[in-house]
C-alpha cells in the first residue's frame, strides 16, 4: 500500500507559519487490492478483509480485476497492485468498458 510523508515545512516559509492542510479523503482510493506471492501460494489482499489464496497466478489476478472493475463502474476509486512472476510489483490499469 502507497505510504503517506507528512508534510514539511518548505525552507521559504516563515517560522510558526503554517501550511494549509489538504484534503485527501477525497483522492485517497477506496479500495485497494494486491495480487501478491506469498508462503508459496497467489493471493489477494485487500484493507478490508483476510487475504484469500488461489490455486495459481491467473487466477488471483482475474478475480482481483473483476472486483476492482466492479467497484470502479459503481464510482468507487480504485488502485490494484499485481506482483509479476519474476516479483516485480506494477499498478494495473483499469479499463472501464
């Protein structure tokens, strides 16, 4: 999952001057999911529930496409992770059709 830096102070800003605070609820996603290799097994992971294993790779990455498409055309945001088979990590894309 993304981590969060908090926000520093810029060097131009005078002392005890504060920055405004930004709203990020509303660009944070709702939804996150990963598609990773773990203890020998693919599987799921999402904030929300326990990770669920599947039998392979294909399988894992073709459920965890159709929730998160299902979640995005219900207007949810969305961010899906998928590792590769060589254990590289990259955000999927999401094609709404």
């Amino acid at each position: 999952m993304p981590f969060e830096a908090s926000h520093a102070q810029s060097p131009e800003a005078p002392q005890g001057a504060q920055r405004p605070r930004r709203h990020h609820r509303h660009h944070r996603p709702a939804l996150t999911l990963g598609v990773f290799r773990h203890d020998g097994e693919w599987k799921i992971y999402s904030s929300f529930e326990r990770a669920v294993a599947y039998p392979n790779r294909d399988l894992a990455v073709q459920v965890a496409e159709t929730r998160a498409l299902e979640a995005a055309r219900r207007g949810v945001r969305v961010e899906l992770f998928i590792q590769d088979e060589n254990g590289e990590l990259r955000q999927a894309a999401l094609e709404l059709r």
